[in-house]
C-alpha cells in the first residue's frame, strides 16, 4: 500500500489598489500573498494585480480569476484585505466562489484606519464622478466643474471657482 502525495491547493493570489499612485503598494501586497501561500502550502497558479477602485464592476483581472475558479483551475483566491476583492458585497463574491467548489481566503481581516479613509474617500470620488458623468455627460463643461470642485473639496482645497 503506496500512500498518495498531499495534493496542494492551486491559488489565485489577487492583489488590488484604488489609484496609480499606489503603484508601489501593488508590488508589496503580491509579495506579501506570495509569502503567505508558501506558508500555507499553496500552489500559486495566477497571479492578479489591478488597479481599480473596490467599487469598479467592470475589473478585467477578477473576472478572469473567477472564470478560473470556474473552469477549475484554481481552488481558491488569496487576498490580503476583504476590500482588496470588493469594497461592498464581498459575501456575495465568496457564495459565488462556494458555489464553483472552492474558496476566498482573507489573510489579515483588519484594516488600518488611514488607509481605510484614504480609500473610502477615493471610492466617494469615483461615484460622485460615475454619476455626474451620467447626469451631464462626459463632455460636458458641467461635469467637469463638479468632478474638480468635489476632488479640491476632499483634499482641503475648499471649492475655488474653476478658470474657463
């Protein structure tokens, strides 16, 4: 009687930032996933970095993922912060994960308060932006002046009238 290898989990690790500027964020929270599933005995089959905000539905890299888990490629997704996979519905995205028979592992559950906030705020940018844009129009000089009066406003420049 021959015993048979321990098979490894196949993980996606999936790494996340809101804005460019984070850019070098990106490249650490990857190597922090990579170490934690080498720790955890994974197999990193994939692995995802984006920069999108947490409220953005259209991320080509975690349709992608998820198509995996799908198709079976992968056991589970890796993310190092629930609001690195989605800023609301995260419940949803781990019954959808459940539901192709694998899994989304969080590795550290907390969130330190400034980069909470930092995050909150930028996600109140992107819909102020989303919906102005769809009541005025991308073009529009309307859209324009409320996109910037809201971004100077959050970032403590107050609401200074825009130059034409």
């Amino acid at each position: 009687m021959g015993t048979r290898p321990v098979e490894r989990k196949k993980a996606i690790l999936y790494a996340m930032v809101s804005s460019s500027e984070q850019k070098d964020h990106l490249a650490s929270q990857v190597k922090r996933l990579e170490s934690s599933a080498e720790e955890k005995g994974y197999d990193g089959v994939k692995v995802y970095g984006e920069v999108a905000s947490g409220l953005n539905e259209n991320r080509r890299n975690l349709e992608s993922a998820y198509r995996m888990l799908k198709e079976k490629r992968a056991d589970l997704v890796l993310v190092e912060f629930k609001d690195r996979l989605s800023r609301f519905g995260f419940n949803y995205l781990k019954s959808l994960a459940e539901s192709y028979g694998a899994s989304v592992e969080v590795v550290n559950g907390d969130v330190k308060k400034e980069d909470a906030m930092r995050e909150l705020v930028e996600d109140m940018i992107s819909i102020v932006t989303i919906f102005s844009a769809k009541l005025y129009g991308l073009r529009s000089q309307k859209f324009r002046h409320v996109t910037v009066a809201v971004k100077n406003a959050v970032h403590g420049q107050g609401l200074r009238r825009q130059k034409r």
